[in-house]
C-alpha cells in the first residue's frame, strides 16, 4: 500500500500520518457484548476507517490499469477507448469480448497481483453471464474456469444484468414492485399516520428505485407504473377507497397536495438527465463513449435531429433510441416548440449533406459545435470577422 501511495506522489509527511495509524492496526471482536483479547491485523485496512475506502481503491488501481493496458484482454470497443473492468471496490466487473485470450491473460494478472498484494479472488463468489457465446464456446469456458454460470441473470452492486431489456426489467422491476407490496404490507401493521406513510415512501421506497432508473435506462411500460401507483394508493388508505386522487396527492404541498412522489415523473427526469450529460463538453462518465460508438455520431446532436436518427428499433430497443423516445414524447407533452430549434446542429446534420467549410466553420464558432444559433440572425455571411491570423 504504501509503495503504491508513494509511486503516485504522496508526500512523506502523509505516509509518516499514514504509518502511525497502519503500521502494527489491531482489533477486537465483540460477540454478545464481550470483547476478544487485541489481536494485530496483518492484511488488509483498518474496518470502519472513513479512509479506508480510499485506501484500498489506490492501492487496487494499480491492477485496474494492468488490465487496461493488457492488449490480450479484449473488451468491449467504444469511440475511443476499451472497456474491459468496472470496479466499486473489491467487487469487480470484466467486460471481455474474446474469452480463449482473455480470460487465460485475466487469471495471470489477478494471481500477479496477488502474490503481491495478498489480494485473493473468491471463486466460489465468481460468476459470469453469457450475452453472446455459442453453445460449444460456452461450454469450453465452464470446463476452463471455476466460475458459476449464471444462466439468465447475475447480480452486480444490487442490479440483476442479463442478456436483454425485456429479462432485466422482469428481474429489477417486476420483483421490486412485489418487494414493495410485501414491504406496505408489513407497515399496515403499525400504527403510521397518513403523512407518515407517505414519509415513509419518500424515503425508504423512492431511493430504491431511483437507484434502478438511475443504473438501467432501459424502456418500462406503463404497466408498471399503473400498478406502483395502486399500490401506493392502498398504503396510504389501507381500510378503504383512496379519498383524493395521487395526481392530487401528487402536487407541491403550496399547490393543494402532499407531495407524494410520482414515479413515473422520476422515471422520465432520469432520462432527461442522461441528455444533459450528452451536452456537455467534456464528459468523465466512460458509459457516454459506448453510446458514441453505438450512434456514429456526437451524443449531443441527437435530442435536436427529427425523431428516430438512429434508424429502425428493433424488439429490444438500445438505451439511447428509449431516451430519445422519451424526449421527443415530453417535449410536445410539456409544449416545448416543434419548430426547428436554434441549437439544431450543422456539420453534423444528415440532412446537411453539402457540409460546412472549414474556413466558413472557423469564423462561425470557436469550439466543434456549429449550431443554427451560430449563423448571423440576419443570414449576411459577410460581415462575419475573419479568421485570426495564425503564426509560423
């Protein structure tokens, strides 16, 4: 830990703080309100330590950037870079394309790195789900590995993955809609008033679902909101007919309402934040340069083309082609204008087939987006400035 702390330019006056704390750690265990004699800790980090956690993602990021680096661990190809590991701590997800080559060159740098690090892969918790493979490929890889398959579906950081939208939905949404029914259920035993019981959603419900919408921007029918919305309804009258209606219940408390959360609006604010994370000029999320790849186009460009850029949908409809979805169907729903838009983009319109000079482009805008909104209001070209001389 500390070679690594050091390599990446720590100071020595917060590795000599760093040592006092982690240099001989020792514990105890309490067990039914007895505590063990001490007993020195020989791997790992301190438990419960608020620095640990940042500890022990610095001192895994030298592997992170093996893996990276290994050219025989092919991941999934993006704009510009290769996706290959997703990590949240000690729990690590590989995104691999060729596994003859990759999985041999995966297990050499986990046992590289363990044999320094004392890092140990529980395999009894490894699995892996097939999207792809043939039958005789996957069953290579069973015979190989001792990983688990996981036939329909794996979990990851509390998210069931699988090889479609149609079988993610069932197992996130469809199960968590029962959850919750068992959870309203065991509520209605205790004496919780109505402003209580909509508390109660506010905070235990909603950030459970947040937390999908947030991780599977992938299309939920109405159903599924009509039957949440049931539900929620018959927590907060339990013994008899709703008395107000949720769009009631649902407005802003200085409107007449309870503020009761409508998850169908989260559901769609969630999608309209993934266009501002398109728009912006320098994005960090590594999920925005799969989409590139996957549209052939700037991300940003596509909230402002006509609908369905992309070309046909087909039964299992991507993640971008849901939230341009959503966003062409909001924008009429909230009476945004269908006109052409004066962030409609030029060079990269389709329907702009004779393209933009360079020069012209030069004079228009300073960055690579040349929008409607660059040319003059008036449409005279020429009192446009000229280009700023460069030097040799």
């Amino acid at each position: 830990m500390f070679a690594v702390l050091r390599c990446i330019g720590v100071g020595d006056s917060f590795l000599s703080w760093l040592r006092a704390i982690y240099d001989h750690p020792m514990a105890r265990v309490r067990a039914n309100g007895v505590l063990s004699a001490p007993f020195n800790i020989h791997n790992g980090t301190r438990q419960g330590c608020p620095l640990s956690p940042l500890l022990f993602a610095m001192t895994l990021e030298p592997l992170l950037d093996t893996i990276r680096r290994n050219v025989a661990i092919r991941g999934l190809r993006g704009c510009e870079s290769t996706h290959k590991v997703s990590a949240y701590a000690d729990d690590l997800l590989f995104l691999i394309t060729d596994p003859d080559s990759t999985l041999p060159a995966i297990t050499r740098d986990l046992e590289a790195y363990g044999e320094l690090s004392g890092f140990k892969i529980n395999r009894d918790k490894s699995e892996f789900l097939n999207i792809s493979l043939e039958q005789a490929d996957l069953s290579a890889v069973c015979r190989t590995y001792p990983f688990r398959h996981c036939v329909h579906k794996m979990k990851y950081l509390g998210v069931w993955l699988a090889p479609s939208a149609k079988q993610m939905l069932e197992f996130n949404f469809t199960a968590i809609l029962t959850t919750f029914r068992a959870d309203m259920a065991d509520w209605n035993s205790r004496m919780i008033s109505w402003m209580g019981r909509i508390a109660a959603i506010k905070m235990n419900l909603l950030p459970r679902l947040l937390y999908l919408f947030g991780a599977l921007p992938i299309l939920i029918p109405l159903s599924f909101f009509t039957a949440l919305r049931t539900a929620l309804l018959k927590f907060i009258w339990p013994k008899c007919r709703p008395r107000v209606s949720f769009v009631i219940l649902s407005r802003p408390k200085h409107r007449g309402g309870l503020a009761l959360p409508d998850p169908r609006r989260y559901y769609q604010a969630s999608h309209l934040l993934r266009l501002v994370d398109w728009s912006l000029v320098n994005p960090d999320k590594q999920w925005l340069d799969l989409e590139l790849a996957l549209v052939g186009r700037p991300l940003w460009t596509l909230p402002w083309l006509p609908p369905h850029p992309i070309g046909a949908r087909g039964a299992d409809p991507d993640p971008v082609s849901v939230t341009l979805s959503m966003w062409h169907k909001l924008k009429l729903t909230y009476g945004l204008s269908t006109a052409i838009s004066r962030l409609l983009p030029l060079v990269h319109n389709p329907a702009l087939r004779v393209g933009i000079r360079s020069s012209l482009r030069t004079r228009l805008t300073d960055g690579n987006r040349l929008r409607a909104m660059d040319l003059p209001a008036d449409g005279n070209l020429e009192v446009l400035p000229l280009a700023s001389p460069r030097g040799p």
